[in-house]
C-alpha cells in the first residue's frame, strides 16, 4: 500500500474539504487530479506557515463580526417592541400577512441598522396581537423582539 501525500487545499474540494485545510490523500489522486486542477499544492513549511496565517486572519475577522453582532443585539433589545401597522377585516385578521421583509423594515426604521431579512423567523402572523420573532445576526448570536401588530 502506497503511503498518503499531505497537502493544503487552495480551492474547496467537495468531500474532501475547504481552501486552507490540510489533508491527507492517496499520491494518485494528488499527482492526477488535485494538482493538475490548481486544487491544492504540496505542503511544504512556508505554504503551512501562509495557512496558519490566513487561518488567524479569518479567526480575528469572525470574533470582529461577532462583536458587531452582539451591538446590533443591545440596539434591539433596547428598542423593545416594533410596531407594524397593516389593513384589517373582520375578527380582526389582517389582509395578507406580516412578512420578514416587513420586520426588517420596521427594524431599519427604529434603529437605522440594516438587518438581512433571511436571518429573520417569524411565526404565521394573520390577526393583530404581539408575536416574538427571533433574529440570527451571526452563527453564534441571537436576539428576540417582540411585534406588535396594530390596525392602519
């Protein structure tokens, strides 16, 4: 059995792993395929040193989003409920429904930050009442409001 060749992926490889990392694979595969393609290159010192640092260049950019995420947080936990104001029927159910994009409306208005309305979860909203919607600013960070909806 022929032994593994190490080398650091420049691109990402599906299945295999993503651009920086480290891997182990069968010399075959590295001499006719990875290489060839530009996917990866040996892994010699500088090119493991060039890894380590881009690796703690992208460790100190994702604690530095990390923290925004955790000021945008404070931002909506201070502003407490948003008010959305939409057109009413009968019992009081709303014309259509309360969407994200309408949340992140509301958000940009109360407190100027924007907010991506995919990061936003909101349960069904047909009637006028208070609902919780939970926002994900960042892998790791969270924030609850509440959402008053009210007759226009």
């Amino acid at each position: 059995m022929a032994k593994r060749v190490q080398l650091v992926l420049t691109k990402d490889v599906s299945k295999l792993g993503k651009s920086g990392d480290l891997v182990d694979v069968a010399p075959g595969y590295a001499r006719n395929y990875l290489i060839p393609q530009s996917l990866a290159a040996h892994a010699t010192p500088g090119i493991l040193r060039q890894v380590e640092r881009r690796r703690e260049q992208e460790r100190q950019r994702q604690l530095e989003l990390q923290q925004q995420a955790l000021e945008q947080k404070a931002a909506l936990e201070k502003v407490g409920s948003l008010k959305i104001a939409k057109s009413v029927g009968e019992n009081e159910a709303i014309f259509g429904t309360v969407t994200t994009q309408d949340v992140a409306e509301a958000i940009q208005a109360a407190t100027s930050q924007e907010i991506d309305r995919r990061g936003i979860t909101i349960p069904d909203i047909n009637h006028l009442g208070t609902y919780k919607a939970e926002i994900k600013l960042h892998s790791e960070v969270t924030a609850q409001i509440d959402i008053e909806v009210v007759a226009s």
